[in-house]
C-alpha cells in the first residue's frame, strides 16, 4: 500500500513546498557544502559577465576563480573542457558525499535518460548510433551500440527498456520526432516519483513535482506558441492540474498570469507569457523556471544536518557551469547583452 503522506494532490503550500526535517548523519557532509557554496559565483558575477566588452573580458572575470584559464590560454575549446572537468567533479564529490547510495545512483539515471533520448532519436531516424554518450550514468557508453545493434533492450535496466518501447511506439503513431522526447520524459518523471517514494524523501518528492511543473508549464507555452494541437503530452504527477494547462492553450496571452495566479507558478507564467508575446522568445519563461526552482533549492539553508543540502549543491552547481557556458558562449558568437540579461537574470 503506498504511503499517502507523501501524496499531494492538491497544492497546500504557499511559494515552496516542505522539503522535510534534518537527518544527523550527515552532519560533516553539510558542513562541508556550506563550505562550497560560500565560494560559487555571485549573481553580480554573472551581470559583469554578461555586461561584459567581449568574450575574452568575460572570460578575464573568472580569473580568480576554478574556472579560471591556465595563463596565456584563450581558447574556447580548453575553457569547454574546464567546464566538462568541474561538472565531473562536482558529480563525483556528491556520490562521495551522499551516504544514501540509491540517491546517488537516481540522480546518475538524469544521464541515462538523455543516453537513450539520442539513442533512441538515432535509431529510429536511421542515423548512425555514435558514441557521443555521458559516462556519468548508471549504464555504460558502449552497451549502447550492442543493445540497439542486437535490439535487446533487456539488457538495459527495467526504466530503460520501458522508455525504448514507449519511445518507439509514440514515434510510430504518426512519426514525429518530438513524442519521442515526450515518452521518455513521462518514463523519467514516473520513474523520479516511484523512488522518491521508497525513499521516503519528502524533499526529493517536491523536487520532482517541481521539475515536472516547470516542464509542462514550457510545453504549454510552446504548444500554445507553434499553434499546436498536441495537448495530451504534459506529464503526469506535478502539482498543477491538466485543466489549467489545457485552459491555458485556449486562454490568450495577457489572461495567462490570472489563469495561474492561484498557483505558486503564476510569476513565471505571467512573465515567461509576457516576454513571449513582446519578444517572440522564450528566454524569460526559461530564466523564470530557473529562478523558482533555485529559490526552492536555496530553502535547504534551514536544515542543519540532510541530504537535502547535499542534493541542492549539486543541481546549484551544475546550473552555475550551465551558466558560464552559456553566457561565454553567446559572448563568442555576439549575441545582444539585453538578451543574455533577459536570460540571467
């Protein structure tokens, strides 16, 4: 019988949900990320990089930080590999320092899934398989080639081998690419949810909820934006209810924000809705998401000894490289300030 306490149908909280109590075994494990956060990148970092003349001045403000490039280095590419490096690290400190191994090991089914995305795309588009494929899964590179070769999906584990034929079977039905994508990400959020539970983490459960909120709340306003008639893709298990999304495809633009303005969602709808109408772009709607999400993460601080912190460094840190590659790389290809501004912050 499943837990109920862990169920919540209905949105009971304000901004953030609960993310649950303290844990004391990981009293030194906290401290030590308490440690690592004091020394991230400030937002003011990433406004002056932005601001920035040109790449190469971007670049300079990293200087005295681990990003920093060896002296007389300027090269893009080497600056790409030192963002690859600290990405490796940060994954294996959090394995090191996650005492509950099944959490270690979920949180590596995050490169498993996009594995099988390009896998799986490749396949079914009669591309070669390639072996451009995140080694920072549970499941191996090179077994990729062979079960996709052999077509023994078997030999993947049961998450995986039910996102391939749920894959394969939405991409049949009418042979668009993206319900591949579609499928996958429904296997990968029933997948979240079924071992925040037995895992009984209340703080992993939100998490989950959260993400799968933020991801149908992008599709609705790319749905709504190409016109679309797909409106059956929206994952199940967040805390926003499928009739809403599905009002806010038939709603216009400006009623967006009041549509949702019961929800703690309403700021990004709102805004992400606004910047889509005016600007064409969904950069604001993508910076929103990134915001409500950082700001649940950064409610971790109230907890004195947990996972929850351990757990919230990790994804803080993979958004902070996510940043620097991304507003270097807009640098390098001249891309407007106001737009990486709009994307930031």
């Amino acid at each position: 019988m499943r837990d109920t306490k862990f169920e919540q149908p209905v949105i009971d909280f304000y901004t953030y949900p609960p993310i649950g109590g303290d844990d004391w075994r990981y009293v030194i494990e906290t401290a030590q990320v308490r440690v690592l956060e004091m020394q991230m990148l400030s937002r003011t970092t990433f406004l002056d990089m932005a601001n920035a003349e040109n790449s190469e001045a971007a670049v300079a403000l990293l200087a005295s930080s681990e990003y920093a490039l060896p002296p007389g280095s300027k090269s893009f590419t080497e600056m790409e590999n030192i963002l690859r490096l600290q990405r490796t690290a940060v994954r294996e400190l959090f394995a090191d320092l996650m005492i509950d191994k099944p959490v270690a090991e979920l949180f590596k089914t995050r490169d498993d899934f996009a594995n099988l995305r390009l896998a799986v795309r490749r396949t079914l588009t009669e591309k070669p398989l390639g072996t451009d494929y995140s080694n920072d899964g549970n499941v191996p590179p090179e077994l990729f080639q062979e079960v996709f070769e052999g077509e023994n999906y078997g030999l993947f584990p049961d998450y995986m081998a039910e996102a391939v034929e749920r894959a394969v079977l939405a991409y049949y039905k009418n042979k668009i690419i993206r319900q591949i994508d579609y499928a996958i990400d429904s296997v990968q959020a029933e997948y979240n949810l079924k071992k925040a539970r037995q895992l009984k983490s209340i703080f992993l459960l939100g998490l989950f909820r959260i993400q799968i909120d933020l991801t149908n709340i992008r599709t609705m306003l790319r749905l709504k934006y190409t016109e679309s008639e797909q409106g059956n893709v929206f994952l199940k298990g967040g805390y926003l209810g499928f009739e809403r999304l599905k009002q806010g495809l038939a709603t216009g633009y400006e009623a967006l924000g009041p549509l949702f303005f019961v929800t703690p969602h309403h700021r990004i709808v709102e805004r992400g809705a606004s910047y889509l109408a005016s600007d064409k772009s969904f950069l604001r709607a993508e910076q929103q998401c990134e915001e409500y999400l950082t700001g649940f993460l950064k409610t971790t601080i109230q907890i004195t000894a947990g996972p929850q912190p351990i757990i919230a460094y990790l994804l803080m840190k993979e958004n902070e490289i996510r940043t620097v590659r991304l507003i270097l790389t807009a640098k390098k290809n001249y891309l407007d300030t106001k737009l990486i501004l709009d994307r930031v912050s």
